[in-house]
C-alpha cells in the first residue's frame, strides 16, 4: 500500500496545520492524518513510513542536532500516528485523560542518584521505598524512615497495598485526591481508541522487538529497505563495558583515531552513560579500519579488546528510533489502564503453532546483549506497563521464571552493573507475598528449578 499522507516535508500548511516557532509548517493538519485508514494495511504503511524518513531523520549520528530530529520524528511519524489513534489532536486528548484521574499506583521509576525514602515502621521489608513527593505526602514522613540514593532501575511503592502495614497511599494517590467528591479512578477508552490501539500497538511492539534483536550489521529487514542504490555509509560503534576503564578507552580511541583528548574524554562519557557511540563515520573500509586499530590498541593495555562493531548509517537510525518508539510508549501507559492492558496481552501473545518466545519473553533474553540505553528503555516499559496492572504482574512473572535459569546464565557471562540487567527484577516479583504465593503454589516453581 502507497503512503496516503502528505508528510511534513510536503505538507502545504493548510488550515489546522501546527507551527514551528519560526512560522513554517511543523506538522501536518489533522484531516491529513489518514495514513492508518482502514483500507490500507496498517503494517505494510507504517513501516514503509519508517523506511522512508527514520534514515533521513538520524543521517547525523556523529553531530546530532537532537531538537531538529525530535521535531522531524514529531511532524512525520508520532504526530499522525497519534491522530490516527485517539482520534482528535493529540495534545487536547492527553490533557482530558491527565484530568480524568490517575492510577493509585505511582510507579516513579527511580534513576541513578535519586533519593528513595524508605519507612522502618511501616514499610513490610527494606525493598520497599517511595519517591519524594510520595513520601513528603505521606504519614511516613512522620515516622522513623532511613533515606537512600538510588542506584536506579527500582520504582515507588506508593499504592502498593503490599508494600506497607499502614498508610500505603499519600494524598496525591488516594481516591478523590483530584478534589472531587468522585472517587480518582482512571478513565475508560471508547472502543474506538481501543480498537486502533489493538492495531497499533503490535506493528509498534514489533518494530521496537526486531529492531532491538536485530544482527546483520549491513543490512536491514525486507520490509524497511526502499527500492533504491544502497549507500556506502557506515558507523564505527564504540560499545561499553565494565572491564576496560575510562582511561584505557580514552587513550585506545586517541591512539586508533589521532583525536584530541577532549574528544576522546566526549566520546567516553557518552559511551558509559547510553552504552554505545559511533566514534567515526565514513565508508565501510575506512570504518573497519578503525574498529580493527581500536581493538589492537586496546588490547595493548588490556587483555580483552573492546567490543566494537561496524554498523550502516540505516541500520543504526532504526535502532535508534526503536528505542525512541519504546519512550512514545511507556509515556502512554502512563495515561491509561487501557493502554497497559493492550500492550501486556500483545506482549504476551504467542505465535499459535510456534515455540518462539512472546515479544516481552524476546527482549528478556536478549537483555545481556543490549546496550545501557536499550536497556533502560526496556525496563522502563515493563515498570509503566506490566507492574502497574496486577493481572499482568503476574503473567509476567509467570514467562520470567520460565526463562529465569536462561537469563541467569546470560548474567553471569554479562559484564554490566547488576542494576543493569533484568534478573534485577526479581525482586519486584519475589518480595511481593502474593506473587511468590502464586509462582509456588499454582506455578510450581520451585520444584521447577531443582
């Protein structure tokens, strides 16, 4: 199926057109949001919509202008898919789910150096915490409580009813805390929303899954390769680790590239904060040559080499929109039950016939091999989806000690902060009584593992 939307590069401005700040078309009007109609392949039209503009978007992986692609990604791909799923401008439809009520679960997802309060009168054990507007909210304020820096990864207990002998709610989460007599409950979805979402969401999922898992280093699956003369564009990408330190990258990147130390100290921050950098862009060959010199000479102050990987420029910009797809949607399963619910049972679906892994189960395997950011974002969605909704907290406990002796085994060879990896997740699941009363009695997980 043809695209049957004008994107913002070709958009004309007509009326409902949103701007820019500078006066030119930012993203197309609403009516020209018809590219999900009902009468295409919804599947087929979205990834040769990501064919066509993520590689053009994510050209300039070495200088990045990051406030120019968000504003690209927003006008040709998030702006009409969201059109296409809630049915009116997106910004008015988010405003009146925000207003309608919250879930009395927090679910704050805590990142590195945050500070966690903890309550040791209240709290049933040490793992359970709460985020600061949670705490300074709450009964526990009043209470003896012991502060902590988060290492990042865990998220807040408050709503937790598990979690705590007394007061498991703070003001802001408890039933009417909006102000109104009526009780803060989430709002529904129409069907309609629900039935587009039903459509959306796994094409969405999908990509984000294949992108992640994906190998091939020059190539990109069939159905995101446009008909046209392949261009000879490749990165050079610097992957993180916990062997080497930063002074042995930041000489092996100044010894194999001949940079400045201030662009090998750049490049070394940015490695250890999202786990991956392309440090040089060019042709295939020149890019190669540079993988192989950082190799050596990393060897030359450290017994492993660093891992280091040839990507093309194509390749590189749809695993980098994959993971800014996933961030699109762990902001909507903030908005909605619904949302959440969708999205764990298409991440739960098993092919009928097949012994392959659920989406979700695919990603847990392939933890190990992600890098920091990717991981970050993973994890992220299964706190804003899959712990948020009990159901499927189980569920998703079910599939994690289906593979847990797997994804161990992963840890044990993954040379990441244990903080890092998704066998960190246990404890959301193993310290909850109700969840560990399931997976042994109706689960048999213990028998299982022996």
């Amino acid at each position: 199926a043809s695209l049957p939307l004008k994107m913002a590069d070709e958009a004309d401005g007509g009326p409902g057109a949103a701007r820019a700040a500078g006066g030119g078309v930012l993203v197309p009007p609403l009516e020209r949001a018809t590219w999900c109609d009902e009468r295409f392949n919804f599947q087929a039209t979205f990834l040769q919509c990501l064919a066509k503009h993520v590689p053009n978007i994510y050209s300039a992986e070495m200088d990045p202008l990051l406030e120019k692609q968000e504003e690209m990604v927003q006008a040709a791909i998030l702006y009409p898919l969201e059109c296409y799923l809630f049915g009116e401008d997106p910004d008015m439809f988010l405003e009146k789910l925000q207003q309608s009520g919250t879930s009395q679960l927090c679910g704050k997802v805590f990142k590195g150096g945050e500070t966690t309060y903890s309550c040791r009168d209240c709290a049933v054990d040490p793992t359970c915490v709460l985020c600061m507007d949670c705490f300074q909210n709450s009964i526990h304020k009043n209470h003896r409580y012991k502060m902590h820096s988060s290492t990042g990864g865990g998220f807040c207990d408050c709503g937790d009813t598990e979690a705590w002998k007394a007061g498991p709610l703070c003001t802001k989460h408890e039933p009417g805390a909006s102000g109104s007599a009526k009780e803060n409950s989430e709002c529904q979805l129409n069907e309609e929303i629900m039935e587009h979402s039903r459509r959306v969401f796994p094409s969405v999922i999908k990509y984000i899954v294949d992108m992640l898992i994906w190998e091939e280093e020059k190539e990109l699956p069939p159905e995101l390769t446009l008909s046209r003369e392949k261009v000879d564009s490749y990165y050079c990408v610097l992957f993180n680790d916990e062997h080497h330190s930063y002074d042995h990258v930041i000489y092996s990147l100044q010894r194999a590239l001949g940079c400045e130390l201030g662009e090998a100290q750049l490049h070394t921050t940015a490695i250890d904060k999202e786990g991956r950098r392309a440090v040089k862009a060019g042709h295939f060959a020149s890019c190669q040559e540079a993988k192989e010199e950082i190799k050596r000479h990393s060897e030359n102050v450290s017994q492993r080499p660093l891992h280091v990987e040839v990507l093309h420029a194509d390749v590189m910009a749809h695993q980098k929109f994959a993971l800014r797809l996933g961030s699109w949607l762990n902001k909507l399963m903030s908005y909605s039950s619904d949302f959440r619910q969708i999205f764990c049972q298409i991440c739960l679906r098993e092919e009928a016939g097949s012994e392959k892994p659920c989406f979700i189960s695919k990603l847990m395997l392939w933890d190990a091999k992600l890098h920091k950011g990717a991981r970050k974002v993973l994890h992220e969605l299964i706190f804003s989806s899959f712990f948020m909704e009990m159901q499927y907290k189980k569920l998703f406990a079910v599939e994690f000690v289906k593979y847990y002796k797997a994804l161990q085994k992963e840890y044990i060879n993954d040379d990441h902060d244990r903080v890092l990896s998704v066998t960190a997740l246990s404890v959301q699941m193993f310290t909850v009584p109700t969840l560990a009363r399931h997976l042994i009695e109706e689960q048999n997980v213990i028998a299982r593992s022996e």
